[in-house]
C-alpha cells in the first residue's frame, strides 16, 4: 500500500492523546496527510465512510488523506491513542480507513519509541524517527497480509472444513 522508505516526505506530528469521552474531538474532518491510530486503552469510536465503529486496545486505524471521520471516546471506557501523521504515496488508495490488529503491540511500541523521543527534543524531521516509521508501515501491511490465528481456532477451522458434510453440532466439534 505503501511507497517507502524513500517516499516518506514528512512527519507531520506526533503524539498521545486522550479524547473527551462521549463528545467529538472535532467536527468531523479530514487532512492532506494520513493518520495513523494506536489504541491503547478505552473505547476508541469513529464514525467515517457511513459506519461508526468502536476500536479497543491493539486497534490501529488508518485514515488515508482525504478520509473524513469524526472521532471520540466512550464515557464507560476512556480511551487513550497514539498518533502519527505523516505524508507518502500510496501505491494503491484504500477507499476510507484501513483498520487492523496489532496482537504483537509491535506498532504501538515503536510508536511510544517516536513520541518518547520528540517529547526528549527530537525534531519529527530526524532520520531515526522516520525510520521507525518505516519500521511501523512495514509492520503495518505485513499485518494486513499475515493472519495471526490463535492455534486452536485455526484447527476448528480445519474441523468445519474437513466435516463440512458431516455433524457440525457442539459434541461434534469438542470430539
């Protein structure tokens, strides 16, 4: 999806923030860069591209530039996010946001790493934090391609479909 490592153009900020539960961080918006989102705790919930969805820790949320959404926290469960915007081609234009699991918490770590360093005096435009950026659209689309499955839902799966004839029924699958 991404063209990288040369095509990162700019990091436009950084940071964490924790948005006010059950009110709009914003009207609904949209920017010439892209954004990228790690939920870390909380309810997380976006509305954008006709559907509003609630992320919780290990989301991450991808909105192309150009998406618009509308963003906000539950009151139940405050969310707190990291942050990334930064301009690069895109090889191909997701239509809206490109969400996916960080089971591994690998994105948000190198994440952390950025944000740590920017608030230690480092400039966004420094090599190291846009090497981690590359670290995490790397990540990033390997996730999007690999299916971390936990081991025994992938033999369930096996099970249905090599008894997809047969009885599909509880006694059935705990055989």
């Amino acid at each position: 999806m991404f063209n990288y490592p040369a095509q990162i153009s700019e990091i436009i900020g950084l940071g964490r923030f924790r948005p006010a539960p059950s009110r709009p961080i914003m009207a609904p918006t949209h920017h010439t860069f892209h954004e990228l989102i790690c939920v870390l705790h909380g309810h997380f919930h976006v509305a954008a591209g006709g559907r509003t969805r609630v992320f919780t820790a290990g989301d991450v949320v991808l909105y192309p530039a150009e998406t618009r959404h509308l963003d906000w926290a539950d009151a139940a469960a405050p969310a707190e996010c990291l942050w990334i915007g930064f301009a690069c081609p895109l090889n191909e234009k997701p239509t809206g946001m490109v969400v996916l699991r960080d089971p591994r918490a690998r994105i948000a770590e190198i994440a952390s790493w950025m944000i740590e360093d920017t608030l230690d005096g480092r400039e966004p435009a420094h090599p190291e934090l846009r090497a981690m950026l590359v670290a995490i659209l790397a990540e990033f689309e390997r996730d999007m391609t690999e299916s971390y499955q936990v081991p025994w839902v992938k033999q369930v799966q096996d099970h249905i479909q090599a008894h997809l004839a047969g009885d599909l029924s509880l006694p059935a699958l705990a055989q």
